[in-house]
C-alpha cells in the first residue's frame, strides 16, 4: 500500500507524519485490499481556524472512500478521521463477508436431483415419453407445481404466447423465469 502525505499551507513535522502513517496502518486488519492512501492536510485559511483533513483510501475493485474532517487540533483530526475510515472499512468488509453465492451444496437436500446415477456406470437409459398424454402447463400452473415439489428443481411449460418456458426455483426460495 502506498501512503501519501501531503502539507498545504502547513508544515508537516515529522512526528505528525509518524502518527499519520502508523494510524493508517491500523486500517489493514480488516483484510481488504488497500492500494493507496491520501491525506491532506490543509492550513486554516483567513476565515477558518484549525486544519482540514482529507483522507481518501483507493481500495481494489475500484472503491474509494473520501474522509474529510476538521478541527482546531491536528491529532485530533487525524483520530477522529481514522476512526471515521475503520467504521467505514467495517461495513464495507462486512458487506464483502456476507455477499456469498449460494450453490446447489449449499441449499442441502432440497437440491439433490430425482434421479441418482452412478457415476461409474456408463449407460444411460432415456425413457421417451408421449407428449400428447400430458397437458402443457401454464404459467400459473407452473407456480403451484413448483411450490408443491420438494425435489424438482425447474419445470417447462408454455407462456401465454405458447412459447416453451422454464422456471426454476432460486436459493432464495424465489422463483426464476428464462
């Protein structure tokens, strides 16, 4: 991670620059990936007293959070901006953490498939069926079979227009549409 510290219309000392560095590096224990940081330290202009700092974390995947704060003392606006950044380093980690994808594994018996074959044996056996036994669904039709089905996992029937369809069931316990 690269660190930039830069003074305007301030002097920056040397231990300012120490207490910068070290407190940002107490952002790494949220385990994201941190490519730069920025802070800028502002002087007080004519009309303002105290100093204003502007802390801009690049992370990866292009997300960047912008810090600013302002205060009469220069450490305590770096604490109190530093401590502002862990919040929102928190929540975004957390955000990261709790986004996951859910997979036919992850959903358990629900989605075991029908019909079990053995993998290792090499012939399968398809079973023609005659269509003009069977009434197509419709989309209603489709729903309420679903919803009844424990271990089906996707039925094809036909729209309105009398296209063929398949919906299936989501992770979610929603359905999908194709």
């Amino acid at each position: 991670m690269s660190k930039n510290i830069v003074g305007r219309h301030f002097n920056l000392s040397d231990s300012i620059k120490n207490h910068i560095s070290d407190s940002i590096d107490s952002l790494d224990k949220y385990n994201l990936t941190i490519i730069s940081t920025s802070t800028i330290i502002s002087g007080d202009n004519k009309n303002k007293d105290g100093v204003l700092i502007e802390l801009v974390i690049n992370l990866k995947d292009k997300n960047t959070i912008v810090i600013t704060q302002r205060d009469r003392d220069v450490y305590n606006a770096v604490d109190i901006a530093i401590d502002r950044a862990q919040k929102a380093l928190r929540r975004y980690a957390d955000k990261v953490k709790d986004h996951k994808v859910m997979s036919f594994k992850d959903m358990g018996v629900d989605a075991e498939a029908v019909l079990d074959l053995d993998p290792e044996d090499d012939e399968v056996e398809i079973v023609p069926m005659d269509l003009e036994l069977h009434k197509p669904l419709d989309f209603d039709e489709a729903i309420e079979a679903l919803k009844a089905e424990k271990k089906r996992q996707f039925i094809v029937f036909n729209d309105y227009d009398g296209l063929m369809r398949v919906m299936y069931k989501r992770a979610d316990g929603k359905f999908g549409l194709y």
